[in-house]
C-alpha cells in the first residue's frame, strides 16, 4: 500500500495540470477475445445505423 502523504498528492494535482486534455474514449480497443467481440458487436450496430439512416 502506497502512502498517501501530503506531497505525493500535491505532486498529483501538478500532473493532472500539466496533462494534455484528450477526449474520452468512445470505444474500447484491444486485441483480446472480450475486446475483439465487443469491437465487432459495436461495428455491426454502426453497420445497421449506417444503412437505416441512408
């Protein structure tokens, strides 16, 4: 168990500062069998949108 001392969160809050802000991700993405299923489940439903809509 790490300390939680006064300095080490001051030195957190710093980074968060300095952190570039990025979008979340919208999907997630891998190379494992979860992954991969979810991946393929999410671009079938985008397939299905895509061909209702135009």
């Amino acid at each position: 168990m790490t300390a939680r001392t006064a300095r080490k969160i001051e030195i957190q809050k710093k980074k968060r500062r300095r952190a570039i802000p990025r979008a979340k991700v919208t999907r997630s993405q891998g190379n494992t069998a979860g992954a991969r299923k979810r991946l393929k489940k999410v671009a079938g439903l985008a397939r299905g949108r895509k061909t209702a809509a135009g």
